[in-house]
C-alpha cells in the first residue's frame, strides 16, 4: 500500500448526499417511491443525490465535513391516492426543510489503484403536510431524521481523467415515526442503495461530467406492513469551472420505482409505477478560509415530469470544509 500524489484537488471531493440527499432528501416521513407509495414522497429528491467529483474518492488522509440544506416545496394531486397515517387520502402539499451534518474520512490508503472513505450523517427536518380538502388535519414537525451511513466507498482511477467509486448507502430507521401523524422526519424501514458513481474530467475545457447511479431496497414498515418497491435513480451533472473558484453547470435527475408496492394498504390503493425528472441549474465555488480548504455548492431542480408522485421544486446549498 502506498500513498501517491492526487490527481484531483482532494479538497473539491465531497461525497454524495444524499441525498440528499434528501438523499438523497433522505428519511421523509413520506415513503421513498413513485406510486402510490406510503406517504407519498420518499428517500430520493429529483437531481439531489449528485455531489462535484462524485466518481473521485481521493488517496489522501482527511476529514471532510459537510453541511447540506435542501428545502423542497411539491404536491399531490387531487386525483392521486396514497397511504398516509393509516388511511387513504389524496391532493396533498409538502413543505420540508432537510438539513444534514455529514462527515467523511478519507483512509488515505491506495491498494492496487483503489482509494476508500467512509461517511456518516445525522438529518435533522421540518416536515410540513397539508391537505387540499381538508380531510386530514394539517401536520408539522421538526425532527431527527433517519441516519445515514456509508460504511466503505472504494474508488478506482480508470485513467488520469476518469474515475468511479462504488458504494452501499444505509439508512437506519432512526428517525421519529408515528403511524398517527402526517409530518414524521423517519420512515420506519431499513434501506439500502448499491451505488455506482462515474467522474469525467476535461482539463483543458475545465469541464466536469459526473453521474449518480443506485437502487434503493428498503425493508417491511414493521408497523403498517407495507414494503416499498425498489426505487432507480439517476443523477447527472456538467460542470464549468473558471477562475477564482467559481463553477456553474446543469444537473438533472430521473427517478423511476421498479415494481409495485405490496402489503397493508398497498392492495388497496394499487399502483401504477411513477417517476419524475427534474433539471436546473448549479452554482459552485472553491477556495479557503486561513488554511483551510472549503467549497459551497448552490443549486436549484425543478420537477417538470412527473408521474404517480410529488411535483415540485428543491433547493439545496451545501458547505464543506477538509480538514488534513
């Protein structure tokens, strides 16, 4: 094992939220498909599970520590049927404030051209529900959400220029659950995501290409019997860089659940499979503070397609800071 020099400003390299991202915005009360899923929204927001250089993982020894803030505003329509706090409702409108601390180590480790990290992030939420017709009581809450974790992440350099990382991202089902209420930050299930994330650089264009893929499982609601179907997402980001830190590019997401959901009130409300694809753009900015490398990441995805789930907007600014 051996160290050797980056390829990449390791202080740039921040792993993928998720979430999110939520998560992507991760561990929404509301359930993580696209049908008629419990709880209507999920684990996965439209274009927020993709990070700068998210195929790099560097071969440097560091901390990086990150704070996400991803504001989503989306509804439900009328005609749409979800299983939500025991009973079957349809025209909702969601108002939720996802905040994550996340932290990541980098091993510092090279082995046959691998690099490693690992990731750990505490979600906290405000989960706002409301309902067209009135026919459930509005619900607001700020709580803990559902942590999230990834043990190992390895990355391999194909090339000097391209990169790609694989991972297993969980969520435990940490989060404030309570099967009377509308607004909960947890869901109540395990869930796990293969991953795999690719990074093309252009050095002489300055351009980055990066895409995000990875299936969520999630396990049985132990409370209401209801099993989330699998969930595919897509993340895609082009990014130009220019002097003195700054960045501005596009990125965009496609969701699609792959499967019906089954148990508890699935077989009531059936489901036709949904998705949503989402696209806007991203604002970014390199540089430090004293000695101390940080970066800032702005960007905003509106929903313009969307099927069987939540359509809406997200905002999400996140800050890191590497600490060597």
């Amino acid at each position: 094992m051996s160290k050797r020099r980056p390829l990449f400003p390791s202080h740039r390299v921040v792993a993928r939220l998720s979430a999110g991202a939520f998560v992507t915005v991760a561990g929404i009360a509301l359930s993580p498909q696209a049908q008629a899923t419990e709880s209507g929204i999920g684990r996965p927001i439209t274009g927020m599970q993709i990070a700068p250089y998210a195929g790099i993982v560097p071969p440097t020894d560091d901390w990086i520590v990150s704070i996400t803030s991803i504001y989503y505003e989306g509804s439900l329509g009328a005609s749409k049927t979800i299983p939500i706090a025991g009973k079957i409702t349809a025209g909702l409108d969601y108002h939720i404030s996802y905040n994550i601390v996340n932290a990541i180590k980098t091993w510092g480790i090279t082995a046959g051209g691998w690099n490693f990290a690992s990731s750990f992030g505490v979600p906290l939420q405000y989960t706002g529900v409301s309902s067209f017709h009135g026919i459930l009581p509005d619900d607001h809450a700020t709580q803990f959400a559902d942590i999230f974790f990834t043990p190992v992440v390895a990355g391999y350099h194909l090339t000097k220029t391209d990169h790609v990382a694989l991972s297993l991202q969980i969520y435990a089902p940490t989060g404030a659950y309570n099967t009377d209420r509308l607004a909960n930050a947890g869901q109540n299930t395990w869930t796990f995501t293969p991953t795999v994330a690719y990074t093309k650089l252009l050095p002489k264009e300055n351009i980055e290409l990066s895409l995000n893929y990875g299936v969520e499982f999630y396990t049985t609601n132990n409370q209401t019997q209801y099993h989330n179907a699998p969930v595919s997402v897509l993340d895609l980001l082009a990014l130009k860089r220019f002097g003195g830190g700054w960045g501005v590019g596009v990125v965009g997401g496609y969701i699609q659940q792959l499967g019906h959901d089954t148990g508890g009130l699935a077989d009531i409300v059936g489901g036709a499979q949904g998705h949503s694809v989402g696209i806007g753009p991203m604002v970014t900015w390199n540089g430090k503070i004293s000695k101390t490398p940080v970066g800032a990441t702005l960007r905003w995805v509106n929903e313009f397609n969307v099927s069987n789930r939540p359509k809406g907007n997200a905002v999400e600014l996140s800050l890191n800071a590497t600490f060597q």
